[in-house]
C-alpha cells in the first residue's frame, strides 16, 4: 500500500456488510455466496474481466438490482424490498456510471439540483450553494450554466461526481467511471476520486486503473464468474496474487 493510503484513515465502524449474498438473472446465476464487509472510510477497488459480476454487485448494494438470497445491509440498513429502505439507502449511497447519465436539456447547475430540490425538499437557494461548492471541488464552478453536451467527457464525468456529492452521501459506488474516457481526460477523474478518498469518503471502484488502485486503494477484490475469488491489499494483490485466476487476469491487463 502506498504511504498516502496508509494515512488515509479507516473505522472500525462498519459501512457495508454482505453476507451469503447471492443473485440469479433468470437461471442465470450471477452472485455466488457473496461476503463483504466494508468499513467507514475503506477504499475498494473491484476488479476482474468482463462479465464477473462487478457491476452487479455494485448495483445491488444501491437496490439498482434486487438480491434473492442472503442479506445487503448499508449503513445499518437491511435491504429490503420495502421502498422505504431503498429510498433512505440510496440517499447515502452516490453512484457514479461509465456514462455519466446526465440530464441533456438541464444545465450543468440544474443537473446538480434537481435531486436535492425535488427528492429532498432542500430550498432552490440553498441546493444551488451547495452545487457550487461541489462544482468548485471538481474544478468546473464555470461551466455551471451550460449543458452537458458543451462539456469535454472528462468535465461531465466530474458534474457526475459532484451531482453525487449534492446529495452528500456517506458512501460512492463508481462503476468503471474513467473507461468511457479519451486519455487525456482520465488523469482529472481520477484525480477527483484521490481526493474523495484523502477526505476520507467510503468508496467502493470498479476500475481497471490499476494506478489507482495502487496508490488509493487499501484492499483489491478480484472476482471471477460471480464469485469474489482474492482480496488482498494492493501490494500483495499486485505482487503476489494466490489464484491462478487472479494471475492470469493480471498478466493480460498489466
Ligand atoms: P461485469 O460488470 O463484471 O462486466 P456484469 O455484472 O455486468 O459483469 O454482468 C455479469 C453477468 O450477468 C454477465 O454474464 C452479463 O451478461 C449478465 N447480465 C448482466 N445484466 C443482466 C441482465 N439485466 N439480465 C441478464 N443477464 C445480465
Ligand atoms: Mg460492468
């Protein structure tokens, strides 16, 4: 682990806890006997080739997809088929897509309002100073009144995050945020994400940045066909990976 994440501070207080998860799409069994218990503060990247399950997974620990075996609790939270837990636990969950999936006919302000407005009743006022300090963390206070299709991917992709943030979640679930990117624009997302983490936001990244993992991460997943098949942290995940499934995986993306 590198000596900026060792200071990064983790709790003892646990933020996600999954045990015996599985899920089925159809006959389709795509989890298997999931557990996985993150702490406050814990900076996970998930890893594995396509079609491992990590967008699933992801998606299931915000009730994006509804688990059918074993239990999903966030932030103390069972997860439930009642509504009411979805919607208290997709307040504190923020999640941001390989797409950015931003509103195209709202401003880049309005996009980062909307939901505080309209899901949290917080007055217009106060929702647009909270999006500029947002908009001002991920660098982008000027593009506030533009529409998202005037910005750079690498600029969208950060009101993304920011339009999480508006929501102030306790936890960010990012799903291969940097892989929809051209080259160039993935330095300044990642460079958002470092500093989430240095602020000590839980986050949980699927990512094939295999830099970011190494210098913010302090625990690697390696899944393969729905299973979490390693975890380790970084320099020993990187170094010295146990299953032949996680040195193969690593030979073909390092
Ligand atoms: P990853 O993110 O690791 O690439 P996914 O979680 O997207 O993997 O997908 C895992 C498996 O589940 C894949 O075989 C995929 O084809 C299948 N899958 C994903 N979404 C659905 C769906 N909505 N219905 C049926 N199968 C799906
Ligand atoms: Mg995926």
């Amino acid at each position: 682990m590198s000596e900026q994440a060792q200071q990064m501070s983790v709790s003892d207080e646990v933020a996600i806890e999954i045990t015996n998860m599985n899920k089925w799409y159809g006959a389709f069994h795509v989890l298997r006997d999931i557990n996985l218990t993150v702490n406050r503060g814990e900076r996970i990247v998930i890893a594995g080739p396509s079609g491992s399950g990590k967008s699933t997974l992801i998606r299931c620990i915000n009730a994006l997809e509804e688990h059918q075996k074993g239990q999903i609790t966030v932030d103390g939270t069972v997860l439930s088929s009642d509504i009411k837990n979805i919607d208290k636990i997709r307040s504190e969950v923020g999640m941001c897509f390989q797409h950015f999936n931003l509103f195209p006919h709202l401003t880049i302000l309005e996009n980062c309002t909307l939901a505080p407005i309209w899901v949290r009743k917080t007055p217009r006022k106060e929702a647009e100073e909270t999006a500029m300090h947002f908009l001002e963390k991920v660098k982008i206070p000027d593009q506030a009144n533009k529409y998202p299709g005037q910005l750079s991917g690498g600029q969208q992709q950060r009101v993304a995050i920011a339009r999480s943030l508006c929501m102030r979640p306790r936890i960010m679930l990012f799903d291969e945020p940097t892989s929809a990117l051209d080259p160039e624009m993935i330095k300044e997302v990642l460079d958002t994400m470092v500093e989430l983490a240095e602020e000590g936001m839980t986050m949980l990244c699927v990512t094939h940045e295999m830099g970011f993992a190494r210098q913010v991460a302090n625990r690697v997943i390696f899944m393969d066909a729905g299973q979490i098949v390693e975890q380790n942290e970084p320099e020993e995940f990187f170094n010295n990976p146990q299953s032949e499934r996680t040195k193969l995986f690593l030979s073909q993306i390092l």
